[in-house]
C-alpha cells in the first residue's frame, strides 16, 4: 500500500508539473504566441556585440528581445519539448523592476538555463518528481550573476532523470527530441538546451560530467565548451549526486554560434565570478591568451583518431578528417599521437562516478518512476552478487575474449572508502601521465570526435551507456574541451564497410554500433571536439575559432529557423 501511494503522489506531481508547464504557456500575452517574423529572423543571427549596443542605445528594447527568443523557445518547444520552467513572466517583471543590470556585456541578451539551476521562485526539479515543489525564494549565484552582467533568464530546458545519460527523458517533463529528427536523442544530459540553441535559441548554461554539455552540440548542432573545474560557477544548482567528487561536474556555456559562446564565456569570466561562488579560481579572462593562439602562424595539433574502445563510426571519421585537411591546409602542423592508455580513463572515471553503487541517485526515485534505460543498467550491474559478477567477469575475459567489457565490469559495485581512495590515487596518476605526455609532444589541442556516433535513437542508452569515451576522458583529467558541429551524416558517403562485422567488436563497441545506421541518421550533425589543458578556456575558443576560419565554405551550416 505504502508503494502504491508513492506512485500515486509520483503521478500527480509529475501531472501537476505539465499542467502547469502548459498552463503559464497557454497564459503568456499575445507577442509569445505570434508567428516568426523577418525581424525576429534578423535578430536571431545578429551578432550578439550589435544587440547589446542596440539596447544600449535605446534603438531597441529589452522587451522585444524577450518577445523574440520567447516565440523561439515556445517554437522549439512544440516541435521537441524541450522546456520546463517557462521564466517569461518573471523576466518581464525584472526588466521592469531594474533587477537586470542594462548596463552590463550582456544588455538584456536572454539566457536559457538547464532545469538543475536555480531560480528563485521555480523548482528546479531534474527530473524527479520528489523535487517537485523545491522552489526557493532566492536566486542561486550564477543567476545572480547572470543578471548583475545584463542578462535575462528565460526559459529552463528538458534532461534526463539522473543526468547521467546522452538522452533528455523523465517522467516530470517528458522526452525531448532531436530538431533535426524526431526519432533521435538531442542528447544529455543537457539536451533540451542543445534542441532549443539548434533551434534558434541564443545562449544557455549546462553542466558537464562525462560529456553533457558536449555530446548535446554534437548531437544537435551547436557550440559547447567545458570548462575546466573552478573556471565556471557552479553556485546554486541542484543534482542528482550530491557530493560526488571523483569526477566533478562542471557548469558551462552553450551557445548557437562560436562568436556567442567566446562573447559569453568572456563576459563570464571577465566578470570576476569568484565573487558569487567560492569554488572558481580568481582567474580573469585572458585576452593575452586568445589573441596569441588566435595569431599564433603554426600551430601544433594531434589528432586522437580513437579512444582505444570505440573506433569512430564513418561519418565522425569523416568529419575529423575534414577538420584536420583544413588544417592542414593552413598550413598548420598535424600530427599522428599515441596518449597514455585511454581504456584505464573509462575504468578508473567509471568507477569514481559510481563509487556509491549508484544508490544516491536512485535514493530520489519514486516507486514506478521510469528510469533512463542507461542507468538502469549501470545500477542492475551494480546489484549482481560479487560471486555471480566474478564468474561473469571470467566468462567475458576468457570465454568472449573482450577484455574491455570485462575491465569494467570486474570491479562494478560500491567502493568502500579505502577502495575510493585508491581510484582517486590511480586518477592522479594518470593525470600525471597525461601531462608528461602533452609536455613530451609539446602540443597545442588535440582534435577527436565527441562520441563514436551521431546522436542516439530514443532508449538507445540502453545498449550506448558505456560508450563514453570521448567525453568522459577528458573529465577525468580535468581538461577544457569545446564542440563546433562540421557537417552532417550522409547515407552514402558514411555507410558501414560491406564487410563490418559487429560480433568481432567489443562489448562497449557493439553496443555503441547497434545503433549506427546512416540510412536513418541521414541529416544528423557531426561535431568535432578540440581540446586543451586544463584550464585553457581561452586557447581552446581561439583554436575553435581557427578551425571554423579554415573550413571556409565548408563550414556548417545551422539548421534554419521557420
């Protein structure tokens, strides 16, 4: 009875929450519900330097730049039901009351926020319905420092229950969906801001653990940078895994242009946000640093072709080698690299992430709460009786012969304290390795693709949830990575060999390659990740800058918006 109950009180919070969701839609005044119009258009690809100084100078108003992103995201919203919150009345009331600063780098430029930061007076759910009705009165600090530079919180957008998965669905708000087809994921866990900035949103924040800010980009067709720890506040957020360190989130921008996302995060970061947030570094942006590599005549960069588990499917090779001809053909120096052994990243990250036996984000569940298929199958693993895992171990090692299955699961449970402790020893390690080896090749970024494929179908995270790689990797070590889409997938052009054959790959690969089909992610995006040390924020936007620059009339093209 008890169990029945909670499922009961499940369901009404989860109904109460998109009756809601529909109803403050539904309430908006008439400009929210108006059609786009040339003007709206006109203002979508602006760029952003020319809206602030229009507010500024009084030649356009605050109000018509919410009027314009608010039929965007309601817009987007009906095509993938990418938004929670819907902040619009509560802006309007700022900008009338003075709350926003209109004299700061970001003049009235509205911002969309992942559903886990806080505003004052909305919940921030993340997809539980136990979260439901968590309202605080105030404001968490990077939204007060959102609006202290100018900026004006809009709308929140759609993730997955647990956050730890590249697809948006829970049972509060919904599944979200790809804008560039309806059948794929836009990705996660900050997927709904990916579909609306792919939609003609404008700029967003999300957060980052083992690549949810950048497989959304890749997923969707938009720009992301993860920032390294202490470079962006993380202040006033909620998560599924209250104090898990072993991997640390990080809280990020996203944007639907390279020349906004750089505007953004140097606004952000030139504002001293240490003074909102304890945890960020007093670093200020670096001017100095992104005019050197964006001037620097050669640069050296190493292509990691593979993560060492996942090869990348044809069409994220593809995209790879199209960056890297332009490179070349700027005449910078591209090299061939051997990295420390990537396969200990995934194992050692996998473990840190999951220390707690993947019990304190399940500890916010519900009885009958659906649950991402990914997850699920991290926590059932999580359940096997250590002597049924240790025989299953055997059997994947010595029977299958696939001893990369086998090295991540062979330790899957929780990790006492003492256990925790020695993967944290083994990730400083491989840190170390890592830097010895940058300082060795004396590289610039590094070019790889974000994921071993295009964006996943719906559930696919059920066979995909290990293949992580290209993401996950550079969380471990803490390094800045940015995504900037390159092309799109073409059924003929990147088509699977006649001869693959998926049997002979890896448990992680064969469950990554059940879902690659060209045919049907005919016109998904193709990213391509850059990525510096750690810290390196203003490097890695530059080298973004210069890749985009070396693709010329190749570069990609945004999905347009109707």
């Amino acid at each position: 009875m008890v169990f029945f109950l909670d499922y009961l009180q499940h369901r009404r919070d989860c109904n109460f929450k998109q009756a809601q969701r529909t109803k403050a839609i539904a309430s908006l005044p008439p400009p929210y519900h108006a059609p786009l119009s040339a003007s709206d258009k006109a203002t979508i690809s602006a760029p952003i330097e020319s809206l602030v100084h229009a507010v500024q100078s009084g030649t356009t108003t605050p109000l018509s730049l919410l009027h314009t992103y608010g039929r965007v995201a309601l817009h987007a919203h009906s095509r993938t039901n990418c938004l929670t919150e819907i902040l619009l009345p509560s802006a309007e009331t700022w900008l009338a009351n003075g709350d926003i600063n209109l004299s700061g780098p970001l003049a009235a430029i509205p911002v969309s926020l992942k559903d886990t930061v806080v505003v004052g007076g909305y919940d921030a759910t993340v997809g539980y319905s136990s979260f439901v009705g968590n309202a605080p009165e105030k404001d968490g600090g990077m939204v007060r420092l959102l609006k202290d530079l100018g900026a004006v919180p809009y709308v929140k957008t759609n993730l997955p229950i647990t956050l730890l998965s590249f697809e948006s669905t829970n049972d509060v708000w919904g599944r979200c969906a790809n804008p560039h087809n309806p059948a794929y994921s836009p990705g996660g866990s900050t997927g709904g801001e990916a579909a609306l900035l792919a939609m003609g949103g404008r700029i967003g924040i999300g957060s980052d653990v083992a690549g949810s800010v950048r497989a959304p980009a890749h997923f969707s067709g938009c720009y992301s940078l993860r920032c390294s720890t202490g470079r962006w506040p993380k202040a006033g957020i909620c998560t599924s895994m209250p104090g898990q360190e072993g991997v640390p989130s990080v809280y990020s921008p996203m944007a639907r242009t390279l020349d906004d996302l750089t505007y953004f995060t140097r606004a952000v970061l030139g504002a001293g946000a240490w003074k909102y947030d304890y945890t960020v570094h007093p670093i200020p942006w670096r001017g100095e640093v992104e005019k050197g590599f964006g001037e620097k005549k050669v640069l050296r960069v190493g292509v990691l072709r593979s993560d060492g588990v996942v090869d990348p499917s044809p069409a994220c090779k593809r995209a790879l080698d199209v960056v890297e001809s332009a490179l070349r053909g700027e005449g910078h120096e591209v090299v061939e690299i051997s990295p420390p052994d990537m396969r200990e990243a995934l194992e050692v990250a996998s473990l840190l992430l999951n220390a707690d036996g993947c019990r304190t984000f399940k500890s916010f569940f519900r009885w009958g709460e659906w649950n991402d298929p990914g997850a699920r199958q991290m926590e059932v693993l999580m359940k096997v009786p250590g002597p049924l895992r240790w025989l299953y171990y055997l059997w994947v090692k010595y029977v299958r012969r696939d001893e990369v299955w086998a090295g991540l699961v062979r330790n899957w449970r929780a990790q006492s304290a003492e256990e925790n402790w020695r993967l944290v020893a083994r990730r400083e390690a491989y840190r170390a390795k890592w830097f010895d080896w940058w300082d060795e090749e004396a590289l610039d970024v590094l070019i790889t693709p974000p994921n071993a494929t295009p964006a996943v179908p719906h559930d696919g995270m059920r066979d995909a949830v290990s293949s992580c790689g290209y993401t996950f990797l550079f969380n471990l070590l803490d390094y800045t990575a940015g995504v900037l889409p390159v092309t799109h997938v073409d059924k003929e052009l990147d088509r699977l060999p006649k001869d693959f054959n998926i049997k002979k790959l890896n448990g992680v690969a064969q469950g990554a390659y059940k879902l690659y089909d060209a045919d049907r992610m005919h016109g998904l995006p193709v990213g391509v990740q850059v990525v510096g040390r750690r810290l390196e924020e203003e490097k890695v936007l530059a080298v973004m800058k210069r890749v985009e620059d070396a693709l010329g009339d190749a570069k990609y093209q945004l999905l347009e918006v109707d």
